[in-house]
C-alpha cells in the first residue's frame, strides 16, 4: 500500500459515505443492540461444499479455497504461518470489504482448535463462515454485520494436534498438544509470571498476527466444559492449579462479565449453569473468571488483553471434547445466535480518530481509560475503538511529541460515541484554544428488528 497523508476531513468524509449508504436502513432501527437478533433462518449448508461432519485439513483447505473462489466479495483467505508439520494456518475474513480494512470499522477474531482434540469449535468456524455468506443477501442482520465490521476466522490453530485426535473422545489429552508436544494454550507471554516455554510455530503466528491487525474483540472456541470464560486467567497469588482459586480481576471486568453473558445468554444450554458431570464445577449463569476456575500461565486471552488491548474470551462450546460428528448439528443450533450477537457487541462502546493539529492520523498513541490501567493504540489512521457500557469516562491520550490530553466523554446503550481527539505539538505549545474535541453519536446502521422468519498481511492467491 502506496503511504500518503490522511487527514482528519478526509477520514470523516470517507466514514460518512460508508455510512451514508445504509441510513434507509436505519431508520427501521431504534434500540442498536439491544434489539434482539431475528431467530435463526433455517441454515441449510450445501452438502457439496459442507455437511456435519469432521474435515481433515485437506478437505478444509478445500472447503475455504471453494469458499473463497464462490464469495470473493465476501472473503479473504489468508495464511498467518504454518503448524510445525508445515500445516497452513488458515484464516477467512468475512465481509463487505474482505481485502481492505474498512475505514472507522473494527476487525474482530475468532480461532478455534487451539487444542487439538478440542474440535466442536473448528466445525462451527467453517457453518459460520458457510452461513455469513449464504445469509448475507437475505439476511439484514447478517448484512449489517458484514457491512460494519471485518471478521477474521481461523478455524484451527493447531492442526497437527487435530490430525491424531479421536472422534468420539471426549476426555484425555491425546491430539491436545502440538506435533512437539506443546500446550499451544500456555505457550503466550504472561503478565503475572514469567514463562519460560520455547515459543511454537502457531503461537509465533498468532503474536504476528495480532501485531499487524488491530483487533478490538475475540473469542477463543474449546470444548470439554459449558462456559464462557474471561480474564484474568492468571493470578499473581497462585503457585499452581488448584479448582478452589480466587478470581483475578481486570480493570474491564464489567465489560467481560458482559461479554461472556452476551455468548452464554444467546446459547440454548450454556446460562443454566448446569455441570457437565457430578465431578465438574457448575458455573453461574454460565460464565466464570478464567482465574477462579483454575489459575494458568501463558494464555492467549489474557496476551491479547494485556499486550494489544483486544477483549477476548474463552468459550467453551461442548461438554464432549471429540464427541460424534451426528452430534454436530445440535452444537450448531445450540451456538449460531451467540456466535453472531457476540461479534456484535463490538459496536459498542467508543470510537474514533487522534489527529495532530493539521488532521493527520497519529499512528500508534496510547490510549487508556481513566481507572482502566490496561490500555490499547491507534491504528495507521489514527483510529481506535474501546467496549465499554454506558456511562461517563475519560479518555486519557498520549503520543511522543504531543501535549497529553484528558478528554470526558459518555456512553451510550443505543450506539456508539465518536469521539476525535486533537492533539498539540510539544513544542511551540501556546495556544491552547486551537485544540478541539468533537464527542458526538455516529449513525452506525444497527440491526434490523426482528422477522417473523426463521496493518496488512499479505494475502496468498
């Protein structure tokens, strides 16, 4: 991509137009999240490309080639590295706007297979890709989605693991560790302690990965329990796993709470709280801290929290590790509507642009809410987006050659704020007037109510 200079006027002008051409939909819209998602269409995946069964990496590759080649303005099929058995890390975007990032927009993840034998959530990975593309054109809700953010998906991270995984397993560890023998699951740098594992081709793909693209939400799919489980999963207290742990609470602690009830709320079984066997802790209201439930080092949650200030969650999507292929169908009702309200609720919350006095983006600023010790960055274009539930903050800015800046702001439950921040060169600093701050609602299309029916990596060819 040829760098040029992008100003603040010619941002918002692109922003409105992408904007501007959903607004006849909006009108239809009044309560922006909290309208409740239609019920699931029937999802029918074509036999041809996909059934409810498992696929060995050959026929996945297949099955996102096809996929890709079939909805090329849909899809982007990229490699982030390869397995230590020279498999391809496959990752699918999703969207209006598949090659490019969208302006304004934020990109959002979901990986799955991270355990090898933990293979409920590559199968949902491949149905949600097959039903964004087919629900699209008929499907308003999944249009909007599609139109407002860029989904990335990769369906296993360790595909070794998988290859030598047991269907109909649903306990044991043969198939969860990569072809060396690593938990690809503690093999992250940790905030709490050091960890001293030898980094893994897939980990090492993954910290590229979320270097290059500024993620703001994730979930990370796993199977042997029924929770969404959310930060801290470490804890500076603990010496070793222990199932009567203390909770390790981050600074955003509302806001995972929140997200974990968004997936566990939407899925049929999942906010029961029920236990999957006598021996298992039950969870209420099918959510727990990653740290009360058992203390581990090395996580990938708490590395995208911590290093890039990416929201993610661990979702534990079946009680059966492996179980039979017949039983995929029902994972996939039980799942479809969390796996699409959660993505949304990144639309909430703050967004916006850091520019220097002139308009142009501040790459790379740092960003902290006020009492939120973990912060997060501005993109290339001076963009950045933070969940966050209604109420009012302030926004804390800094950037090497510019005057600090506090700015307060309020947020919403409707829509999020756009809030754009001007920043003052260090040096010459004396006219504190000419430093504006615009907080305002962005006319973000929301979902449609419901129906009576049912930066850059590089792409390879």
């Amino acid at each position: 991509m040829t760098s040029q200079r992008i100003t603040l006027p010619a941002l918002l002008v692109v922003l409105c137009a992408c904007l501007v051409e959903n607004l006849s939909v909006e009108d239809s819209f009044s309560n922006g999240l909290n309208v409740s998602l239609p019920e699931p269409r029937a999802y029918i995946p074509d036999a041809h490309l996909l059934d409810f069964v498992y696929h060995n990496h050959e026929e996945m590759t297949r099955f996102l080639r096809a996929t890709s080649a079939r909805y090329p303005n849909l899809t982007a099929l990229y490699s982030i590295g390869k397995s230590v058995q020279g498999r391809d890390l496959w990752v699918m975007v999703v969207s209006a706007s598949p090659y490019e990032h969208m302006l304004g927009k934020p990109d959002v993840k979901y990986v799955a297979n991270i355990h090898g034998n933990e293979a409920v959530g590559r199968e949902l990975m491949l149905h949600l890709i097959q039903y964004f593309v087919t629900s699209y054109t008929t499907d308003p809700y999944i249009k909007w989605l599609l139109d407002n953010t860029r989904i990335h998906i990769l369906p296993s991270l360790n595909p070794d693991g998988f290859g030598v995984s047991k269907e109909g397993t649903c306990d044991g560890g043969q198939g969860r560790y990569n072809a060396r023998g690593f938990d690809l699951n503690r093999n992250f740098p940790d905030y709490f302690k050091a960890n001293n594992k030898r980094g893994q081709p897939e980990t090492d793909a993954v910290k590229e990965w979320i270097s290059k693209i500024q993620f703001t939400l994730s979930g990370s799919l796993h199977g042997g329990a029924l929770v969404a489980s959310y930060p801290y999963d470490n804890t500076p207290n603990s010496m070793f796993q222990s199932y009567a742990s203390s909770p390790s609470i981050t600074p955003d602690d509302d806001i995972f709470r929140h997200l974990s009830l968004t997936y566990a709320s939407n899925h049929a079984k999942m906010s029961r709280g029920v236990a999957c066997k006598t021996t298992s802790p039950s969870f209420e209201n099918g959510i727990t801290n990653g740290a009360a439930w058992y203390p581990l080092t090395g996580g990938m949650q708490d590395y995208n929290y911590i290093w890039y200030g990416c929201m993610e969650v661990t979702l534990e999507v079946s009680c059966c590790k492996y179980p039979p292929a017949h039983e995929l169908r029902k994972y996939w009702d039980d799942n479809q509507l969390s796996l699409v309200k959660f993505l949304a609720e990144v639309h909430r919350g703050v967004q916006g642009f850091v520019t220097d006095v002139s308009g142009t983006p501040i790459e790379k600023a740092s960003l902290k809410i006020k009492g939120r010790d973990v912060g997060f960055q501005t993109t290339r274009y001076g963009e950045f987006w933070r969940i966050l539930l209604p109420g009012v903050y302030k926004l804390e800015v800094y950037a090497d050659g510019y005057i600090p800046r506090e700015v307060d702001f309020m947020v919403v439950d409707q829509h999020p704020t756009l809030l754009n921040v001007t920043m003052q060169p260090a040096k010459g600093y004396h006219m504190y007037n000419l430093l504006k701050t615009t907080t305002t609602t962005t006319p973000i299309p929301r979902p449609p109510p419901a129906q009576e029916s049912a930066d850059q990596i590089q792409f390879p060819e």
